[in-house]
C-alpha cells in the first residue's frame, strides 16, 4: 500500500499526504489539565527550581515532551500552559527567574 485511502464522499483515492488524518481525543485530567501527567510533574518541577516559562519550554522540547495535541512540545512558547499548570499546583513563577545554563 502506498498509504492512500478511499474517499467514499468524493469517490476518490487521496494521496497519503492528503488524506485525512484522525482527529486526537484530548484526555482532561482529573485536575482540569490537558497535559500529560509526566508533562505535568516535570512542569512543577523545574519551577520549584525556579527556572523561567522559557526555560521550562526549552527543556521540556530538549527532553521530548510533547503538548495536549501530541506534538513535539515548543522550544518557545508564551508560557500561559506552563502558567496555568503552575497556578494550579500553588507554584508561583517569579517573571525574572534564572533561565537554563544561564
């Protein structure tokens, strides 16, 4: 097979790159989070540390972590997941922590 499929409504075969993908199921957590558990855990973590959202982000990406959605979690990012994920576990991030290898 080279990875087409059968488009019933249209009648056509779809070339792999365009068919359809699956769409993933976003699994909420019993604390209101989207992220994957170990995501989590590493989140709260590094800002015990007291590392910066940028940081955090970069090491996140750095380690493998990936986003709600299943993707490869962002070198930079906004910070307002790794806020909220914060807020919720009662840890506050200082906006002028230390960065990573700084």
């Amino acid at each position: 097979s080279d990875g087409s499929e059968y488009d019933f409504a249209a009648g056509v075969f779809l070339p792999a790159s365009d068919a359809p993908r699956p769409k993933r199921r976003v699994i909420v957590a019993s604390d209101g989070l989207k992220q994957h558990p170990a995501t989590v855990r590493r989140i709260c973590e590094l800002a015990r540390q007291g590392l910066a959202p940028i940081a955090i982000s970069a090491t996140l990406h750095d380690e493998g972590h990936v986003n709600s959605k299943g993707s490869l979690w962002a070198r930079m990012t906004d910070g307002k997941v790794i806020e909220r994920v914060a807020a919720r576990h009662g840890i506050r991030l200082a906006p002028d922590a230390p960065r990573l290898n700084a």
